[in-house]
C-alpha cells in the first residue's frame, strides 16, 4: 500500500490495526459516488486530496493509549500541515481518539466510566447544524449510530469545556431517543455528554459514534450518511 496515490477527493489514512477503513472507503466511494483513495501510514506526503478521513479502529493495537502512537506515525505531520491550511479532516471513533493525541483537538479520551468496552447503538442530539460536517444532519429528531470503544469518555479542563460550547464547538452530545441529555444516555461518562467536536477553525471534527456504519437503511440506521454528505457539499460550496 506504500508510494504515492492517485489523486482523489477524500483520503482515508490507513493505521496498522485499522479495521474501519473500508467501512469509511466504501459510504465515500460506493454509497455517494466520490473518489476516495486509501492512504498508508508511513507516508510523509498526501497526494492531492480536498478532505481526510481518520478511521476507526485499534492504531497500533492502542498500546501506551489510544491513538498515542497513531499520532506519531509519519502521515500525521502531513494531516496536521493539510489540517492548517483549512482542509477539512473528520476523524472517527479511533480517528478522533489520534486528532486528540496530535493536539488536533483539545481534552482527552479516557476509559469509559464503567471500565468496559461498549458497542451498542446511540443517539446523538446536534448541537452545531452549521458545521461542514453537520450541515445536512436531521434536526427534527436526534441521529442514531453505533459506538465501539473502550476509550471514549471525553475529559477537558472547565476552560476548554466553556470554550467549546461558547464557541459552538460541540458538534454532538450523546441523548435518549427523544433528544434529551440524560446520564443514562451518556453511556461512557462523557462530560457533559459530549460525543464529537470542532476545532477553532471548524475544518477538524472527531466524533466516537461511527457514522461510517450507519449509512445505510440495511444496516439499521442511515443517520450516518448526513455526516459525509455534509463534508462533500462543503466541498463543492454547498455545504
């Protein structure tokens, strides 16, 4: 998978442990119709790409921390200098986990709060339907997705914490099924239920849900799909 790639829209980065990597190939290429290329980790140069995907899964197997040595890995000081220059990055679940390793995003994802790895289906009230990563997301009724992790519980200082929702940073917050924020939907312990947010810039999102995996009706949910329709229209200045 190593050398150079041809040119494409969306760039999905490709970790050792990665395992959501074709989930995130497959709604970009097959699902919406959009040149997607897969990108190897050991490369210090992005081809030509109008946004970058940072998938799901187990980076290096997550040892020291999540996404510690993914952020380290060569490509991520090409993300970081396509990041810089306004190119739009949305990192799931493990994606999320190594924009917040590289400093990408602010705070930290700890152990759930229960200790327990947890893969089950959420809901996701919107709090920033402006996004280019949101733009095309319901806000009629909350978004249900899965998540997967074991390290998902976002931590930050209460500045950062005020920053982020004074600033209209937080994308989601995890809710029940009638889009209220309640302790018992905030599965993993998250402060105050934030599931997924933006950087200054809002050209960087991560999120824990994986909107990769819900993206089609025959997977039981296609709240997902908005995710990615969004960042596309965003490109094409319709977002």
């Amino acid at each position: 998978m190593s050398g150079r790639v041809a040119a494409a829209r969306i760039g999905v980065v490709v970790f050792p442990g990665s395992n959501c990597d074709h989930d995130a190939y497959h709604v970009v290429k097959h699902v919406l119709g959009a040149s997607a290329a897969f990108v190897w980790h050991k490369e210090t140069e992005l081809p030509p790409l109008e946004a970058v995907i940072l998938p799901g899964g187990f980076a290096y197997g997550d040892y020291l921390r999540a996404g510690a040595m993914a952020a380290r890995s060569p490509v991520m000081g090409a993300v970081r200098s396509f990041a810089a220059a306004g190119g739009p990055v949305l990192g799931i679940c493990n994606g999320f986990q190594v924009l917040v390793e590289s400093g990408l995003l602010p705070g930290a994802l700890l152990r759930n709060r229960g200790l327990k790895f947890i893969h089950q289906p959420v809901h996701l009230k919107v709090e920033n339907g402006t996004s280019r990563f949101t733009s095309r997301c319901r806000s009629d009724r909350p978004l249900r997705m899965p998540i997967s992790h074991a390290e998902g519980n976002y931590h930050a200082d209460e500045e950062t914490l005020n920053q982020l929702e004074g600033e209209g940073r937080v994308a989601f917050r995890y809710c029940d099924s009638r889009g209220r924020i309640t302790d018992e939907a905030n599965v993993n312990g998250s402060q105050r239920a934030i599931a997924g947010i933006l950087n200054e810039a809002g050209n960087v999102l991560g999120l824990m849900p994986h909107p990769d995996r819900a993206a089609e009706a025959e997977l039981g949910s296609d709240d997902g799909r908005a995710v990615f329709e969004s960042l596309l229209g965003s490109l094409e200045g319709r977002g």
